[in-house]
C-alpha cells in the first residue's frame, strides 16, 4: 500500500514509459520456472518502482512493463538477457500518462495462445488506450474476474 502510494506520486514528477513485447519461451520450461521467475521479476520491479504483467501460454511470453525511463531500462536490459526466453519482438515502447498496472510489480497470468495472438497483434503504437494496451487491459479483467479452475 505505501509502496503503491509513493509511485503515484513520484508519477507527477517522473515521467512514465512502457513497453510491450512477445517472445518464445525455451523449450521445457516450467510452470515452476515462471512462478520463480516471476517472483524474482517482482521483488526487483518492487525497488525499481516498475509495475507490469506477463502472459504465458505455455510457449509464448507477452509482457508489458511500466515505471521511470531510468527503471525501465535497467529492467527491459534484464529481460533482454534472459535465457528463459528467445525470438522476442518489441511490440511498443511510449512514455505514458499513468500505469495500466499499478498495484503489480509483476504478475503472470495464464493464457491461451489465441489470448496472446489477439492482444499481440493490436495497435501498440504509441501505447494508446484503444490498441494492444485495452486488448490486454480487457484480458487481464477478464481473466481475473473469472472463477479459479478446479
């Protein structure tokens, strides 16, 4: 809650940007590698002040990630050298008026690869409201106000 107060309002003196991007993931990786991943991911956005969401199918990455010019860049260097993933493609990159995610410094969701096609092939140009951002605004609620799975 503090944490989430403080980036609110480091927002109006730093400026935003985000970027999206899709990728393959390595060849047998887990469920359990991207929860660790995750996690790890999380706890170094949490002190980068950089907030996001990632959706895996079980084959593909997409990910958008959003924090101060600064953060975003020493964390998309670390994705960028990942090895749990290849064959990545920048979707978007903009500076943006205000987080999409602003209570996650990163969380995955499971999706299905018609989710990841639909929202990856949106307008992220600019990262406006109406592109690939709303597609994947519409799937996160979707899926979060979806029943769990038994």
């Amino acid at each position: 809650m503090i944490c989430s107060i403080l980036l609110r309002s480091l927002e109006f003196i730093v400026p935003l940007r985000a970027i999206a991007y899709a990728s393959e993931a390595v060849p047998g990786l887990s469920i359990d590698n991207v929860d660790d991943l995750t996690r790890a991911a999380a706890r170094f956005n949490l002190e980068a002040g950089v907030t996001g969401v990632l959706l895996y199918d079980g084959s593909r990455f997409l990910q958008y990630i959003e924090g101060p010019d600064d953060s975003i860049n020493v964390v998309y260097d670390r994705i960028l050298s990942s090895r749990s993933h290849h064959e990545l493609v920048e979707l978007g990159r903009a500076r943006i008026p205000a987080r999409f995610f602003p209570y996650w410094s990163m969380r995955w969701l499971a999706a299905q690869p018609t989710d990841i096609r639909i929202v990856s092939t949106g307008d992220w140009s600019g990262l406006n409201r109406s592109g690939g951002v709303h597609r994947l605004s519409l799937l996160v609620s979707q899926h979060l106000a979806s029943p769990p799975a038994a």
